[in-house]
C-alpha cells in the first residue's frame, strides 16, 4: 500500500485532498503502538518474560507493577497477589508477541490484554526501531 501512494504522489495523478487522505493512512501504518496488558505469577516470572521479549526484540520496553487481582477460576473465587506488565510494541507486532508470551508464560490461561494506542511522534518512533 505504502508503493502505491508513493507511486500515486510521484505521477501527479493525486489531488491534495485524496493526498491527505492517503497521507493520513501512511502515519496510521507508520505510527501505530499497541500497548499489551499481561499479568504474571511474581516479580521473578515478570522479569523472566520481559527479558525474552527485550532480548528477542519483539517489545521497546516494559513496565511492572504489583497488584491484588480477584477472579472466578475453576468454580471458586480466587484472591492473588501479582504482577502486571505494560509492554510497548509495534501494532503490527502485537500476534507474534501475544504468541511468544504464550509459548514462554507459566500461567495454563496468561490475562494478554491489547490496547491499540497513540502517543507523541517522538516516542512512537523510538518504539519502531
């Protein structure tokens, strides 16, 4: 898609609105963040994962924070004390990093939460490289 509008721009066959239009779509491509929500047994399985997502490039970065979850599991109100992970990527990332979490996470059900986000040009594009 990204050929075709540089195709369409450098033949002159566009017109500032649809230019616009096509140039909108570029930075929706381009720019796209998704912020992935995942919780984990402790601190230690949290580390865990993180470093082989940031060793493996697949995240720009993580945060962790301990947290007090409750949740129905297996018939029975369950009470446990956590760890969430916020973890940056690429939007078109987002599968391969879902699926990586899921080869590598102790939990038999992983909470992978995606959030499709926006942010300051600067900061999408550090996430990118």
């Amino acid at each position: 898609m990204l050929s075709e509008i540089t195709l369409k721009v450098k033949e002159g066959g566009i017109q500032f609105g649809e230019y616009k239009k096509l140039q909108a779509i570029h930075e929706a491509i381009i720019m796209s963040l998704a912020i992935l929500y995942v919780t984990h047994e402790n601190e230690q399985e949290a580390e865990r994962v993180v470093s082989h997502l940031l060793e493996n490039n697949l995240v720009a970065c993580a945060n962790m924070f301990p947290i007090e979850s409750a949740f129905q599991w297996k018939g029975g109100l369950q009470k446990e004390r956590e760890v969430v992970t916020i973890l940056k990527t690429r939007e078109e990332s987002w599968q391969k990093v879902r699926d990586e979490i899921e080869k590598v996470h102790p939990y038999e059900t992983p909470c992978i939460v995606k959030f499709k986000a926006e942010a300051n040009g600067d900061f999408e594009e550090w996430v990118r490289t």
